[in-house]
C-alpha cells in the first residue's frame, strides 16, 4: 500500500503546455512540426568552432554570477551600439539560464502576494504560471486578430494601486507584431510616478522586417528606469537548446534579481559564454538576422498563395498568425490537431495564450525552417484547398 504525502500545489499540475501536446502529435504522425519555434538549421560552424575551443581550453569552472566579465562587456557595448544607452557591464548585466529564467527571476525578485500584474494576451506561456507562484494576480488586456493592437487609454484604466508589473514583449510572440514609439511613450507616460516595474520580454529584437527598427525600453531613459529587458542567445543564434539568456536593467533592479538569482541558478555554464563573447564582438554575427528571417517569412507567404489561410503578415519574431475560417468552423484547437493528423502540418492553435480565449480562428506556424522543410509544408497544405 502506497503512502502519499499531502500535496498543496501552487499550480495546477494537471496541465500539459500546448507545444508538448502538439509536438507529441506531430511525431506521432510524422508531421512537418511548424508548430514549436525551434529552427531546424545549424548554427553557425564559427560559432561551433569557439564553443569546442574553449571547452576543449578547460574553461569548464564557475564564472562569476552575473556573467563572465568578457561577455559582459561584449554585450554593453551591442546595447550602445543598437540603442544608444550606456549600460554598465558590472552591475547592469546579469546572463541567465534562458530568457525564461529571466523572467521567473524577476517576477520573484519584485512580485509579491497580492500583486497585479498587467500582461497583453496572446501572451508567451509561461507568464501566468510564474506571476501565480509569485503569489501575484494576472490582469490580461486582451488583443486580437487581426491587428493585436493595444489602447494605452484602456491599459491606463487597468493601473491600481496594486498594479506591481507590466510585462510588454516586442517582437510579439504569438502575433508577431511589434510596439512602435508611440507606444513605448505611452507606457512611459503611464508608469511615470508610479512604483511599476516593466518587464519588457525582447527576445526577439533581431527578428524585424521591412524596415522596422526593434524599440527597446533601453532607448526611452525614463521607462528604462523603471524596466528589465530580458533577451535570449538561443533565439539570435539558432541554439535554443543552450537554455542561454540575459537580462539588462538599471543597477538598483539588477542588484534585486541577482539576490533571486545567486539562489535559484548561481550561474550559467562557462564554456560557452566563452565562445557567445568572441563570436557577438563582430556586430556582422547579429545585423544580418532581420533580412534572414524575413526571407524566410516571404517564402512561406509566396508558397501559400492560393491556400485558404489569410496571414497577419510578421513584422517581427519568426511566427506568423493565419485565420483558417474560410476552411473550417472547427475551433482552433480542434482545427490544429486535424491539421496534423490529416494534413501532416503541426500548426499551434491561439487559443492557450489566452486566459479566456475570444474565440478567433487562428493559428500560428514557425517559419524559422529550411526552405525545403517550407516547401514541403505548403505542399502538404495545399489540399485545404479542396
């Protein structure tokens, strides 16, 4: 006879993250997986080349908890060269293990039992399940299909005085739409005298097309003041499985994430930060990724001409939304597993970004792929065509 202990969860752990599920479906079909945002390219050889370097040089001990200083100061002098802001590679940097690390990290460094916190659905997964083990209360404003646009007016009425965090995310996954600086300036204008921290998730700022430019809480020095920026490795490499991030703030919040962090992670693995050092010192390693990936999304859009998926054309992030409604009055869920079971494409329904979904027929598909894994895609999506 077994003998459980009582249990008090803090979240419901019944719950499977949409991407498991329709990952396990694509292999359970063989699909074409256009679901979960992984590239299924290489990474740079160069950058392979310096990662083995210095493994094979033994740099295999801790570094320091904010980062190896050399990687540290690569990165102050990317932020100025990109944003202008002057950011302090001793104390305004900290490298994480992953962006999502980041910001676990700083919602418990500032998010407290009884908390607001005001986050924009769609919203990445995981920021509702690590706002609720904070002890903090999710507050979504709801955007939809098809311009996930945001009335600042409308966020300004959700602001109390409990209100702790507004968590932003530019280039916006799932949408792929991004802020402009009318918005960042009426973010600023709402935190202005207030105790709110933005968190503000830029993982993807490299990822922007048609001639866009990325807008970072670090180019507005007042909202900077009161902001985190969290960015990610993997996403700007093609390495999502080094689980390698970074955060970026002013010295008074990152003194407060590092007290989180020294006891959560510590820090992250040192060989490799070695090798991210030397290979993002060369601004030609990053300053390429928007018209790279814009390629990509132009492609997918020529080869789905024709097919009965209208897209919110990705002006940034490597996902693009596609309402399916002249094919189908499934519901997204529903309509996204028939896409892999019966079409052999995984697509990932816009229903699990919400708390309380609006009901939108749209999808998302990655186009971070080979050209040849785009085309077979479409292929197989062709026959939505009837």
């Amino acid at each position: 006879m077994s003998n459980h202990v009582s249990l008090s969860p803090r979240l419901d752990s019944s719950g499977t993250t949409i991407f498991t599920v329709m990952s396990k479906l694509a292999s359970e079909h063989k699909a074409i997986n256009l679901g979960q945002g992984f590239p299924d390219f290489e990474c740079d050889e160069k950058l392979k080349e310096l990662v083995a370097k210095h493994l094979k040089e033994g740099k295999n001990q801790y570094v320091p908890l904010a980062g190896l200083p050399k990687l540290n100061e690569t990165l102050s002098k990317k932020m100025e060269h990109l944003y202008g802001m002057p950011i302090n590679p001793d104390s305004q940097i900290c490298v994480t293990a992953g962006a999502t690390q980041a910001l676990y990290t700083a919602i418990m460094a500032f998010v407290k039992e009884g908390d607001e916190v005001i986050i924009f659905e769609p919203a990445y997964d995981c920021y509702t399940p690590q706002i609720k083990i904070a002890g903090g209360i999710v507050k979504p404003y709801i955007m939809t299909y098809p311009d996930y646009g945001i009335d600042w007016n409308k966020v300004k009425e959700m602001v109390t005085d409990k209100t702790r965090m507004i968590i932003i995310n530019t280039p916006h996954n799932p949408s792929g739409t991004v802020l402009n600086e009318s918005d960042m300036k009426s973010l600023e204008n709402i935190i202005s005298g207030t105790n709110i921290v933005v968190l503000s998730d830029e993982v993807y700022e490299h990822l922007i097309f048609d001639g866009e430019n990325h807008q970072s809480v670090m180019q507005y020095s007042a909202l900077f003041e009161q902001s985190l920026a969290v960015f990610s490795f993997g996403k700007t490499l093609h390495a999502t499985g080094w689980k390698l991030g970074y955060i970026v703030g002013p010295e008074y919040l990152i003194k407060e994430f590092k007290v989180i962090h020294q006891w959560n992670v510590f820090c992250t693995n040192s060989f490799v930060q070695f090798a991210i050092a030397e290979y993002l010192a060369e601004p030609k390693n990053y300053e390429y990724l928007p018209s790279f990936f814009e390629e990509k999304r132009n492609i997918m859009n020529e080869l789905l001409t024709g097919v009965p998926l209208t897209p919110k054309v990705a002006k940034g992030t490597y996902f693009q939304a596609y309402d399916y409604s002249e094919v189908s009055d499934m519901d997204d869920l529903e309509f996204a597993k028939y896409l892999t079971s019966k079409i052999g494409v995984a697509a990932i329904p816009m229903s699990p970004f919400y708390t309380n979904p609006p009901g939108d027929k749209v999808i998302r598909l990655c186009f971070a792929k080979k050209e040849e894994t785009i085309e077979a895609a479409a292929e197989r999506l062709m026959k939505l065509r009837g």
